[in-house]
C-alpha cells in the first residue's frame, strides 16, 4: 500500500524538486587503503537514514561474502555501520550498501576498498 501511494506520488511529479539522500562519507574511506582491518562499517548520508531498509554488505576480492553484524543506528543520526566480525587480511574489498531517506525512495551504492600498504 505504502509502496503504492509512493508510486503515485512519482507518476503525478515526474520532476520532484526534492534531493534524494545521498551518501557523502564512509570509513573505510571510497577507494581507501586502511593499513589495519577496520571493525566495522560506517556510511554517512545527507539525510537519517531509514533503517529498516538499510544493509550494508562486505566482500572480497572474489566477491565472496564476509559475514557482518546487523544494520545498526550510530551515536550520528545521519549514519549507520555494521561490525566487520573477523579480522580482514590484506585484500581488496567491496561495500555494497542500501538505505532510503525521508522520502522513502531507496538508494544503493557500492565502494571500494583495500587493507595493505
Ligand atoms: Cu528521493
């Protein structure tokens, strides 16, 4: 039902003036090289992040998953992270993420990042 009025909402405004959330920072870093395995996650947004669409998602360089602890909400209102459960050997990684704004209309995004020198 939600996701229908969100619909009609789109059809009947093709151009909406309003800005979608959009992520604006992450630690690791966009394209970062981390010397030590981070413990977790963190992404910030423009705007709070709506939780219970959101996931953050790990991989390795061949794509397979590195087990993460559940979405959680930080001690910033505009972020969100996950635990990174067992220390990262060096390697380059994938985040892939998802969350929504206010709006209700969900975003995805994914990044790179390496642990190394
Ligand atoms: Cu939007």
């Amino acid at each position: 039902m939600r996701s229908a009025l969100l619909l009609a909402a789109f059809v009947a405004a093709p151009f909406p003036a309003v800005r979608h959330n959009r992520l604006v920072r992450a630690e690791p870093g966009v394209d970062a090289t981390v010397v030590k395995s981070p413990g977790q996650i963190r992404l910030w947004f423009t705007e709070p992040p709506e939780l219970a669409v959101s996931s953050i998602k790990l991989a390795d360089a061949a794509a397979k998953p590195i087990p993460t602890g559940n979405v959680k909400a930080t001690d910033d209102k505009t972020s969100i992270a996950v635990a990174v459960m067992t220390p990262l050997p060096a390697g380059k990684y994938t985040v892939t993420w998802k969350t929504a704004g206010a709006d209700g209309h969900v975003i995805k995004g994914s990044f790179g990042f390496t642990v190394g020198t």
